[in-house]
C-alpha cells in the first residue's frame, strides 16, 4: 500500500494549510497524521482521520474521504513550520513520503 | 509524564552487530505494544517492528525481516532492538514508539509516544 503526499506546501502566517495524503481507497482505513520539526522526534497530531490527542491546538484537523485524507492547519503560526507524515496500517505500517510545510 | 530513552546507537562495520535499547517510563509499560521507527539522513520514517505487550508476538519489515530482533523487559521497563548483519542502507536515527492502546493483543493503532531517538551509522 502506498500513500502519496506532496514534497512541499507553503503558506502565509494566517492562513490555512492543507496537506494531502492519496491512497487507494484510503476512506477505508484510519489516517494518523504525525508533526516532525528539525531535529525532532516526530509528534502525533491527528489520528484516526480527525481526533486529536490532548494538548494539540484545535487549529489542526483532520479528513479522509476517497482516495484523498487531508490535514487542515488553520490560522498558520510560524511554529507549525515542520515535516508532515501521514500512516495507516495495512499488511504493515506504512508512512506517507512526508510533507515540508513552509510558513512564507 | 510519559518519557521514552533511547540508547546503544554508534558506529559500527557492515556485517556487526548492534542491540538498541528504549528505556521506558511514565506509564504501564508492561500492558502497551511497543515499536521500532526508524529514519535515514534526509529521508522520511520506516516502520521497523513491533512487540506485543507480553512479548510473544512480534512483527517486521520486510527489509530487516531476519537480521533485526525485538524484545522487552518487562520488569525492567525497557525495550530492546538487536541489529545483525548490519548494511549501510541501515544507517538512521532509530526511534522507540508507543502504540496508543494497550491491554491488546493488537497493535495497529496510532503511535502517541516517541523518544528522541539513538542514531546508528554503518560505515567501513
């Protein structure tokens, strides 16, 4: 199973964000979404397509439908410049290439 | 507060060996699936394995299926990675993970917890 997200997304402080994660017939399965600044171990941001652990801002969410699950960064700060992963399990646990989010 | 310390990383020839070790505390380490994530220089995560709670049960990657070993202690909170006949294409940062839910025979759940993570470098 392969899970495909863009390289990059840039956006300015403010605005919304949104970080793509395709796969086939991903509505199928649950998407976690993981945050991983510079030298950083990775942080659980979303996980089962839209909840989000205790202590991540409500600015991010999550949605999956199709073959597409989204991230949502709302009212982007310069602090949620990072590496982006999405994971589901299939056979195995798989990871999405990652996305660098770039806060212009 | 859940904290989880990764140690054993280093540099070693192609064909040693190497055991990781995650040091766990903070919770009920003995009820919770654990995991190996591991992460090359400028590359993205891979998956590693994964240890049941109790420990009888493992799962791997098929690209160190047969060379890297998982198992735990319990009693000592700490988790263990063994690394044989080591490449260079192993060379990464190597993170130790929580599965999100414990007291389950399953483990295909979302990773809550990471450590820092213990880099491992594989270089003649």
């Amino acid at each position: 199973y392969v899970l495909t997200q863009p390289p990059s997304v840039s956006v300015a402080p403010g605005q919304t964000a949104r970080i793509t994660c395709g796969g086939n017939n991903i509505v199928s399965k649950s998407v976690h979404w993981y945050q991983q600044k510079p030298r950083q171990a990775p942080v659980l941001v979303v996980y089962d397509d839209a909840d989000r652990p205790s202590g991540i801002p409500e600015r991010f969410s999550g949605s999956n439908s199709g073959n597409t699950a989204t991230l949502t960064i709302s009212r982007v700060e310069a602090g949620d410049e990072a590496d982006y992963y999405c994971h589901v399990w299939d056979t195995t646990s798989v990871f999405g290439g990652g996305t660098k989010l770039t806060v212009l | 507060q859940v904290q989880l310390v990764e140690s054993g990383g280093g540099v070693v020839q192609p064909g040693r060996s190497l055991r990781l070790s995650c040091a766990a505390s903070g919770f009920a380490f003995s009820i919770y699936p654990m995991h190996w994530v591991r992460q090359a220089p400028g590359k993205g995560l891979e998956w590693v394995g994964v240890i049941s709670y109790d420990g009888n049960n493992k799962d791997y990657a098929d690209s160190v299926k047969g060379r890297f070993t998982i198992s735990r202690d319990n009693s000592k909170n700490t988790l263990y990675l063994q690394l044989n006949s080591l490449r260079p294409g192993d060379t990464a940062i190597y993170y130790c993970a929580r599965s999100s839910t414990g007291y389950t025979t399953s483990w295909f759940y979302p990773f809550d917890f990471w450590g820092q993570g213990t880099v491992v470098t594989v270089s003649s």
